[in-house]
C-alpha cells in the first residue's frame, strides 16, 4: 500500500501489490498524480530515487531513525498511519479484496474532519 499526503492534506492510497514495492510500481501508482517540479518528501526507501527521478521531481529523504531532514518531516505522514492501524483494529479481519474500500472509508472520514474543522 502506498499513501501520499500534500501540503493542502490531499490524501492518495493506492494498495501495489503485498510487501515492499518496486520503484517501476510505485512510479506507476503516482504518475500523473504528481505534477513535475514537485518536491517529494519520503523515508530513506531506495526506490523513491527512481520514481522521483521519472516524475521529474525533487526529492528529499528523510534518514532511517531519524524524524526530519531540515524543514522537512514525515510528521503528517506517520500520524495518518498511526490513525488508520488504529481505526482498522475496530475490524475483526480486513481481506485485500475490500481493503481498497477500507482505505476509501477512512479518506472519506478523514476528509470530512479536516472540512468540519476549518469552517
């Protein structure tokens, strides 16, 4: 599963296949969903050097153990995280067959809160 957040809390969950993602699928996930000139802030995963170089795209990777780099955090990231394991120990069992709806479900919710609380 690949997650992305930008500045305007836009949220992006694609679910690529079972364990560690390759650099050519997560490129495939994210293209056209990132326009080029953007900067990428990630985790110290190899494979991000491949796909920010395809999306023509700046990349600053924040060091293994280690919580920003400079101005740049995964703050954000590792909270939405940390509230989706939470939100999914509700269930009993989530199937892969209906995580992407799982996933869309806690967006929406997530979504929403952000909406209800700026206005």
């Amino acid at each position: 599963m690949h997650i992305g957040i930008d500045e305007t809390n836009q949220i992006l969950t694609k679910i690529i296949g079972q364990g560690n993602p390759l650099g050519k699928d997560i490129y495939q996930a994210l293209d056209s969903k990132i326009a080029k000139q953007s900067t990428i802030i990630t985790d110290s995963k190899s494979a991000y050097k491949e796909v920010s170089n395809g999306l023509e795209c700046e990349l600053y990777q924040i060091p293994s153990g280690k919580h920003r780099l400079g101005d740049y955090n995964l703050g954000h990231m590792n909270q939405y995280h940390s509230e989706l394991k939470s939100w999914f120990k509700r269930f009993k069992d989530v199937s892969t067959k209906h995580l992407e709806g799982y996933l869309m479900w806690f967006r929406f919710m997530k979504r929403l809160n952000y909406k209800l609380a700026f206005n």
